[in-house]
C-alpha cells in the first residue's frame, strides 16, 4: 500500500490536535484544582456570609425576633466505624412576624472540625429567604450532614471528649431587610436523637 505525503501529514496534525486538547484540560484540572483547595475553609467553600469575629453573640432564648432550636441527630452509615450526623437549626420568626430576605449562617465548635472526614464548620442557605404567615416556609431549617467516627468504638475518655465537642453552643448569624442579629444556640436548646448515653464521670 502506497501512503501519500498529505495523508501522513493530515495524521500527523491530527495527533498534535489531540495532544494540544488533551494538555489544556489537564492545565485546566490542575488549575481548577488548586483553586479549589486555596479556598477557606471556614466558609465550606462556599459563600455562606461569615459571621464577624468581632460581635457579642446573644443567647438565642433571648431573642426578641426569632424562636430558635436545635436537632443533632445520629444514623448509620455504609462505611464500618463511621457514622453519619446531622446538625439542623430552625427559625421561625416571633409572634406571627413577617421576616424578608432572611440569611442564616449557623457555625459548630472549632472542637467538632478533629471528627469531620471533610473540613468546614459553616453551614447554612445561600439565596435569602422569605417567612410569612400562612405561606410555606415559615421556618427555615438549615442543616448540614457529616461523617464521624463511630461513638460506639471510641474509649471512654475519647467518647467523654467527642460528647462535649458536639454538645458545644453553634454560632448563628442573621441578616434581614430590617436587621440583624448574632446569636448562639445553647445545647440545652438542642435535642440530640440516637446517641449513646453520655459517659458517666
């Protein structure tokens, strides 16, 4: 078989064509990233509004605005001695008010981030909400679900120490169209489904 001198050269522009494809996606992988791991990780990385490190957080019992609870709840996972938990706080405005453009950022303990597979103790919504009486929603629940290590392997010194990270206060902060407002969710406010019962002493 006769090979013409165009045909090679078409070949061989075509292989360059595919080696130059095949570089700028891995440029643009590696690039992609390193940008994904410089991003902090205090916002989870994403763009929850950050709660100020500067302002005074109120007990949220205390609110004049917003009746504020918690639920940590503890479930099984695929994965053998991990277990998934999820942290949830609902708001509802006070007295049947009406709340417009409402953003929450709800923020754990610096002591839970050592029992996370992932980094990240800021959860919350990132699109402003609106709660009003007789539509749906009237409370806003945010919520976020992370994998821990199995409660029930633990020793008891390692159980006493995990118990007391996830029974600290969560930091809330609330912005709305007529204000806002820095709180911090007790753990008595907080109800804790299927955990083992805290280690005695």
């Amino acid at each position: 078989m006769v090979i013409l001198p165009g045909a090679s050269m078409l070949t061989d522009a075509r292989r360059l064509t595919r080696a130059l494809v095949v570089a700028v996606i891995l440029m643009v992988s590696v690039a992609a990233y390193l940008w994904y791991q410089s991003v902090p990780h205090r916002v989870e990385r994403f763009a929850f509004r950050p709660i100020p490190d500067t302002v005074v957080l109120a007990d949220a019992a205390e609110s004049e605005h917003f009746a504020v609870s918690g639920l940590v709840t503890l479930r099984r996972e695929s994965t053998p001695g991990r277990r998934l938990v999820t942290f949830e706080v609902m708001i509802s405005p006070r007295e049947g008010r009406s709340v417009h453009d409402l953003l929450v950022t709800a923020e754990l303990s610096e002591r839970v981030a050592p029992y996370m597979d992932a980094p990240g103790l800021a959860f919350g919504q990132l699109a402003p909400t609106d709660l009003v009486p007789g539509e749906e929603p009237h409370t806003l629940i945010v919520s976020t679900t992370q994998s821990h290590p199995d409660p029930a392997e633990m020793t008891l010194d390692e159980r006493r120490r995990y118990d007391e990270a996830l029974r600290m206060p969560i930091a809330l902060g609330l912005w709305w169209r007529d204000g806002e407002e820095f709180l911090t969710l007790s753990p008595e406010a907080i109800e804790y489904v299927g955990f083992p019962d805290p280690p005695a002493g």
